[in-house]
C-alpha cells in the first residue's frame, strides 16, 4: 500500500508530536484546571496562523482554518484533562504531579489534533471549506466541558456541519481503527447511596444499627440487579466503586457511604436500574431498622455515529491504513464519553485508534495507572483527522448528509 501523503506529512511532524505530548503527560492538568495546557495548545495554534479562541466553556481552545469563503465547517475535538491516579510507569516523562496522571490517553489526542491541525493548513488547499479544531477540558469530570463549550459558541461563527473525534484503545491492535455506527457508547450515572445506622459502642452492638453489614448487605444483593432485571444481550452495568465509613475500631459508624456506576445504552434502561437499587436500598434498610439515601447524578448520554458519516470516514481512514486495519465494532462500548453532547447538535463521528503491541509491553486498560501506548500511532492519528475532514469537505460539496440522528 503506497502511504498517503497526509501519512508521509505526518510522520515527519512525528518527533514534533512526540515533545507536546511528553510535556502534557509530565504536567498533567485535571478537569477544570487545565491553564497549562490551554496556553500550549494555543500557542501552537497562533504560530500556524489560525484563528484562536481561548477561555471557551472553562480553558477550552477553538481555532479555526478558513481555506474557503464558501462550503460548509467540519470540526476535529480533542480531550486535554487528565486523571486523579498516581502513575506507575517509569519512564523519563512520566508525570511530576502527585495523584495526576495521563492514564487515559488526553495527552496523545491533544498531540494528535495539533498534528493535525500542521498538516491541514499544509494542505490547505485541498480543503474545500472550513476546519474548526476543537481542544476541550474536563472531559473525565462530570458534567464534562463539552455543553458549556456549545453554549460558549464552539460550534458557531462559523456554524459547524459535522465533527469527528478519536480516542485511544489499548483493547485494539496497534495502528488498527475500530469505529461503530450507531450508538457507540454507553449512558452513564453515579451513584451515592447513604446507609444510616445508630452508632454506638462496638462491645454493645444491639444498642446500634449497623450501617456497615447493611452496606455489605446492599453490595451483595445489588450485584444481582443487572443479572435478574436486564436482559442478558443488553449492555448493562451497576458497580460499586467506593465504600466509606467508620472512624475507629471500636467504633460502629452511624453512617456508610457507597459510591458507584450504572451505565447502559438505554438512558431509561438506566433508570430503571437505579430504581432498582433504590428499592434494594430500602429493604435492607427497613428491615434493619435503618434508613438510606439515594442520590443519583446523571452523567453523559450515548454518543450516537451519524451512519453515513461512519462509510464515509471508513473509506477516508482506508486511505490512511490497509482497509483490512479498519474494524467495524459489532457492540458499544460501556465507556461514557462526553463528545455525544457535541453529536447531539451536530453529525458525528467517535472513533478508537488501536494502541495494544504486547511486543513492547503496552497492554494496560485505560485509567490503569500503568496505562501508556507507541508514540509512533499518533501520525496514523493525525493523518486519519486530517484526511477525513479534507473528505467530509469534499463530499458535502455533493450533498448533504440524511437527518439521522440517535
């Protein structure tokens, strides 16, 4: 396969992509605080001549390429926060941070985009239309920086017609892209249930209530909610992620705090589920002469792929890699991701660039600690960007895409 010129483009701005990328990765930024980042990401911006906004919805960063007064706006979107986990990798660019770390790949999509970004306004001419590059903070904290992006005017002046974004994947090969039509990912809650007891002494149990058992109590008998109340080939998951309480050994609590996710692919689907719990809650409650609250935070809807902008971002990632290398994704996946609130106001498109190579050791899940991928991915990264928001242009040029949305 003849390598595309965007490929060949990119892999010369490989080196260049690789620097941001290890500075983000060793001062990383979490959501909401992401004044670094923000400032790097727009500089780059400015020296290729582009036309930047910052401080958009938070520290977001909008610039955009006007290469044609006429024709329609495509947007490319990139995440740039990072994670509340201490890294565990030694490497020479590994986080300086204390309890923050890229564990999820922000700063290699941030890298990629601005990859991107060199190569578009190199080829400038093959645009027939407008690029926005869309650098967006907050992205693993609930409620996301997405919506108040949006309301910031990310998609307007000019308005735009369609947007891709891509997120690394350790659970695919490395160079490979796996994309779904569709729903391609879950909707998500948290949730944080309190069970209320009576403390008291621990030498004197029968004076108290004891939250702790009636925690144990909810755990076991809400890990069952999903394999008795949903149907087995529905996408469905209720965990608990935290348990909190009590202050000494000798101690029995008043109160123990759980906290965890539901997620399914159906918003009510999830709801049902978190009545579900809410009734769990309240037996063990009731019948241990205690009392519980529930409060649950609805976090991001499902991100729904435009179906004919999927075939016409497989034929622009063909382009990039062997079209064997481009994986049509047969179930969502049960991340949440906050880019669906971008898809909700625009066609889009949400993509996985593989990034599993067991050869060099990079075989650990997203948010694990240990997370980390082959740099050498991200020119495939921004070729793919780069090339399918040249095709979204041009093909818009023929007509419009159908109103289809999720």
């Amino acid at each position: 396969m003849k390598q595309h010129r965007f490929l060949l483009e990119a892999g010369n701005l490989l080196n260049q992509m690789r620097e941001i990328r290890r500075d983000l990765h060793q001062h990383p930024e979490l959501g909401t605080q992401e004044i670094r980042t923000s400032r790097i990401v727009a500089d780059y911006l400015k020296q290729l001549g582009l036309d930047v906004h910052t401080a958009i919805g938070g520290h977001g960063v909008v610039a955009t390429l006007s290469a044609k007064e006429t024709g329609k706006c495509v947007a490319l979107r990139a995440d740039m926060d990072a994670l509340p986990v201490e890294e565990k990798n030694v490497v020479p660019y590994a986080s300086a941070r204390s309890g923050v770390a890229h564990c999820c790949g922000h700063d290699g999509h941030t890298a990629i985009l601005l990859g991107a970004a060199s190569l578009l306004c190199k080829f400038s001419d093959r645009l027939q239309g407008s690029v926005k590059f869309v650098f967006q903070p907050s992205e693993d904290l609930a409620p996301g920086g997405a919506i108040p992006m949006i309301a910031d005017g990310a998609l307007r002046n000019p308005d735009v017609d369609g947007i891709f974004s891509l997120h690394l994947n350790p659970d695919l090969p490395e160079g490979t892209v796996g994309i779904k039509s569709g729903f391609c990912t879950i909707s998500s809650a948290e949730f944080i249930l309190r069970m209320i007891g009576k403390g008291c002494h621990v030498a004197s149990p029968h004076e108290g209530v004891d939250p702790v058992i009636m925690a144990a109590m909810v755990i076991m008998a809400g890990q069952t909610i999903v394999s008795s109340k949903t149907n087995p080939l529905d996408p469905a998951i209720l965990s608990f992620c935290t348990v909190h309480g009590g202050t000494a050994s000798n101690i029995i609590p008043e109160e123990v705090t759980l906290t965890g996710s539901i997620r399914t692919l159906d918003p009510e689907k999830r709801e049902a589920l978190a009545n579900e719990l809410d009734q769990v809650a309240r037996g063990v409650a009731r019948s241990s002469g205690g009392a519980c609250r529930l409060e649950i935070k609805r976090e991001y809807p499902s991100v729904f792929n435009h179906p004919e902008l999927t075939a016409e971002f497989k034929g622009s990632a063909a382009k990039i890699v062997p079209g064997d290398n481009v994986i049509d994704k047969q179930s969502p996946s049960m991340t949440g991701e906050d880019v669906a609130y971008f898809h909700q106001k625009v066609p889009g498109v949400h993509w996985l660039l593989g990034t599993a190579n067991p050869a060099l050791g990079f075989t650990h899940p997203l948010h694990s600690p240990l997370f980390d991928f082959n740099e050498e991915v991200m020119s495939l990264g921004a070729a793919i960007q780069a090339c399918c928001a040249v095709d979204f242009l041009s093909n818009r040029q023929k007509g419009p895409l159908s109103r289809f949305k999720g």
